[in-house]
C-alpha cells in the first residue's frame, strides 16, 4: 500500500497539482494586496475620501467610532466594507483564472490531424492500408491511393 501511495504522490499530475496550489495561494495574496492597498483607496476617493475596509453595522447596542474599535471591544458587527473588498478580490481572481484557463485551451488545441494510414474496403468495409491493392478481409480486389 505504501508503495502504491508513493507511485501516486510522484506521478507528475499530483505534483503539478501541488504546485498550482501553492502558486495559486501566492498570487492570492498578490491580488489581495492589488485590490486592498491598489485599487480600494483610489475607489473610495472617488465616492466621497471611503475607507471600504472599515464599514461596518454594529449590531451589539454599543456606539463605537471606528471597526477597530468595536472588535477590540469584542462587539457583534456585520463587515460590509470587508465584504465588498472580498468581492474585489473574487472577480479579479476569477476573471484572472477565466483568462489563464481561456490561454490553456487555446494552445491545447490540436493542430491539423494526422493524414490517414488506412481505408475502407468498399466491398466489406474493413479498414485496409492505403496502398493495399487486396482486402485482407474478403480479398476484393481494390484501387490503392
């Protein structure tokens, strides 16, 4: 069983999978920082100097100025502001993979197809080499190409 396990955790697909994995988690971060130190602030400029990342409805009783307040306070807060930075992040991610994904397809497009090696005998429709002159089947007699 040991054996079996390590042939599969060195076959190359499991380790190509690992390795866009971790890829990927990097890249994550990447984006992340793109949209929260990039992108947010310029936004949130533009609709009246917003800071997306502390909005906030707190929903404990309490008043508190500011999200950092309210959760070192410990008190219940829907983030809405972080939420919608989180959805930032999503659609650049996903429109990232879409573009990889579409880049892949492309070039795993097969080219133009092998030239056929064999035809079809018209008397018994096996397939027979093309410069054969005889069916190796029924033994008609057929036009080589």
């Amino acid at each position: 069983m040991l054996k079996e396990f390590k042939e599969f955790a060195l076959k190359g697909s499991v380790i190509d999978l690992a390795v866009g994995i971790i890829i990927g988690a990097a890249f994550n971060k990447v984006v992340q920082s793109l949209v929260t130190d990039i992108i947010m602030p310029p936004v949130g400029l533009l609709v009246g100097k917003m800071d997306f990342s502390s909005l906030f409805i707190n929903i404990s009783g309490k008043t508190y100025e500011t999200l950092a307040e309210a959760k070192k306070a410990g008190a219940a807060t829907i983030n809405y502001g972080l939420f919608i930075n989180t959805l930032v992040d999503f659609t650049i991610m996903a429109f990232v993979v879409f573009l990889m994904v579409k880049q892949i397809n492309r070039l795993r497009r097969e080219g133009t197809p092998a030239p056929a090696t064999t035809k079809d005998c018209p008397f018994c429709l096996s397939a027979i080499p093309l410069a054969a002159t005889r069916c190796s089947h029924c033994t008609s007699t057929v036009e080589p190409q």
